[in-house]
C-alpha cells in the first residue's frame, strides 16, 4: 500500500511572503528525495498554480483546490474545505484546511508550520487583515491541527505563551538555506545587474522596525569608512524610509542600496561580495538572511535575542542594539578576525539543511 503525503503550496502563483513561498518548493523537493520505500509526495494547490508546481519537486501528483488562494485562505479560516481534508496534509505554513477529521480511525492527520509571530509581536506592521488571518488560523490549529512546527525552540516558547493549547504538539524543525545555495559563477555580472558593488556589507532588513533598522545602520555607520550598505528585503515602497533612516545615521544616499526579495542565485551573488552580515531584528521569526550568510561563510553580528541566540550559538557575534557597531567592528578589524568569524559561521551553516528537515517531517507523520 503507498502511502501519500500531501504538501500544501499555496504561493507559487500568488506570493505573499518570498521567504515561505521558497521553503514551500525546497520542502517538497527535500520530501521526495526522502520518502520512505512506499510513500510518495503529492501537492494540494490553489485554483490557476497546478502548471506552477516546479519540475524539481517531482511530486507524484497534483490536486488542484476549486479556488484561488485567496480564496482559498479566506475559506479555510471559516473551516470550509470539503474534500482536501483528507490523508495526511503538510502544510509549510499556516494555509491549511484546519477542520475536524478523524486520525485513529481513518488516518487522516493535519500538520502546519509557524515561521514567526509578527502578527502578535508587530501587529500595526502588518495590515489588519494579515493579523486577524493568522491569529484565527492559529485558534483553528489549536482545534485541528496533528502537530505544529516551528523552526526554533524560541519561537515554540513564546508559541506556547500564545497559545497554551498547542504546547504538547509543537515541534521544532529548523528550515535552511536553498538546496545547492552557492556563489554563482556569474555573481560579478548579476552584481552588476543589480549596479551593487563588489564589496559591501549587507544589513538583513526583513521584519525590521524603524528603531531595529536605525541600529544596523548606526552600526555601519559607525565603521567610519562609509562601505557600501546593501539593505535587503525591504517592503514595496519602503526605500524612502532606508534613506531617511541611513541620513540620520550619517551614511551617504549613494552607498546605501535598497533591494527586495531575490532570487537565491542573486541573492547568494550579493553575499559573494559581503564582508559582514548585519541582523539587527530581534522579532521571534526565523532569520532567512542569517542563515543565507552562514550557509556561505559570510560573518554575522547579530542582535542579542533568543532566536539569534539558538539559532547562530558560536557562528556569529551577537550584541545589544547600541553594541552592534563595536561588534562588527571587532570581526572587521583585522583579515584574521574576519577569517575566524567566517570558519565559525561555515560551520555552523553545516548544521542547517533542507534534507534533514524533511527527514524529520517523514518522522513526525510517522509518529502521528
């Protein structure tokens, strides 16, 4: 008998969070190559995405939802899916048909994933419906849901504190880097693509406040030497508020570089040409960009939070807010401190992989 796990992508068409939306595919890649003898990998889709589904993920089957996902997600928050509720269903985020089904007796089994939790911690970031979105899937789990995963035991504890009902089904599987995530041999032509120099230092700006933004920025500031700054993942629309923000902290307009999501190649073409990393967010959320540098070797100086914390343990350098500028100056100061903090953060970067996070997703529904 072959046993199907069904993974839902619902952002291969429609994205909403970049970050996701590539860990969905690099999920469901990771499960194929890791399916147990007799089980394979299909994929629960919105209406309009089944000729998205990428030809890497080589799932065994698709299953086309009756609606577009924004439909779809408005669906599932009020517990309508009728049909896509059975078997066993992966969800890499929180869309999934969350409703009463029966694990004992027909098998059927739920389980979801939390990559941070914005929509508590910074509501007014975030627009009103996202909040009451993901705060309502997560009373819906709390029903419904087999196991939730989440990708840091920081980001379980505070989980916990938010909702006490999923305590005992939290489980922590971290996510990684893109498969094959490497400096591409064309890094200095899409650098210049992207009209980025071959030398900066890049400042991880992805659910960043104005006060954790001003803090990296002051950071780099405070080097004296004015390196080119490249500020990646910023918001549609929220360059003015780079430049702003890098004035009052005394940088130059022209050597901050504001970027939004890219591609991974492009992304690790960026990091090519790093000398540092900068994270100054201390949100509870999975720190995409910290795991980018490390997977590469890129030296990381980090806020002290806890998810940074576990998260980098000794391959990077963490420090309060005010202290980031002295810390990344530390790691800067001589080739021989820069080439320490890039070993230590390669080493680390080994720990984090999309394979053994799939390993243990096979391991998790078996346990179910």
């Amino acid at each position: 008998m072959t046993v199907s796990l069904r993974v839902v992508l619902d952002q291969l068409v429609d994205v909403v969070d970049a970050d996701v939306a590539e860990a969905e595919t690099q999920i469901a890649r990771a499960l194929v190559a890791t399916a147990p003898r007799g089980c394979v990998v299909e994929a629960i889709v919105p209406a309009g995405s089944e000729g998205a589904v990428p030809d890497a993920a080589a799932v065994a089957e698709v299953t086309k939802a009756p609606l577009t996902r924004a439909k779809l997600s408005a669906a599932w928050q009020l517990g309508i899916a009728p049909g896509l509720n059975r078997g066993l269903i992966h969800a890499p985020s929180l869309m999934a048909p969350l409703v009463r089904h029966d694990r004992v007796n027909d098998n059927d089994q739920t389980v979801i994933t939390v990559w941070d939790l914005c929509a508590w911690e910074v509501p007014d970031a975030m627009p009103r419906g996202a909040v009451a979105w993901h705060r309502s899937m997560v009373k819906r789990a709390e029903k419904y849901a087999d196991a939730v995963i989440v990708p840091a035991h920081a980001l379980a504890e505070r989980l916990s504190e938010a909702s006490p009902k999923l305590h005992s089904r939290i489980r922590v599987i971290p996510g990684a880097a893109p498969l094959g995530f490497a400096v591409p041999s064309d890094a200095v032509g899409r650098r210049r693509e992207l009209m980025l120099p071959d030398e900066l230092i890049v400042l991880a700006a992805g659910r960043c406040d104005d006060a954790a933004l001003a803090a990296g920025l002051a950071a780099i500031a405070s080097l004296g030497d004015e390196h080119a700054v490249v500020v990646l993942d910023i918001a549609e629309g929220g360059e003015s508020r780079v430049e702003d923000l890098a004035a009052a902290a005394g940088l130059r307009a022209e050597v901050v570089h504001s970027r939004a999501s890219l591609s991974p190649a492009d992304r690790a073409a960026v990091f090519g040409a790093a000398l540092a990393v900068v994270a100054p967010s201390a949100l509870t959320a999975f720190p995409w960009r910290v795991v980018d540098a490390m997977a590469l070797g890129v030296p990381v100086v980090a806020i002290a939070s806890p998810i940074h914390q576990e998260i980098l343990l000794d391959g990077g350098s963490l420090a309060p807010a005010e202290g980031l500028g002295e810390a990344l100056a530390e790691v800067l100061s001589t080739d021989a401190n820069r080439r320490r903090a890039s070993v230590r953060a390669a080493d680390r970067g080994s720990s984090f992989s999309w394979r053994d996070h799939a390993e243990r997703v096979w391991a998790l529904h078996a346990e179910l």
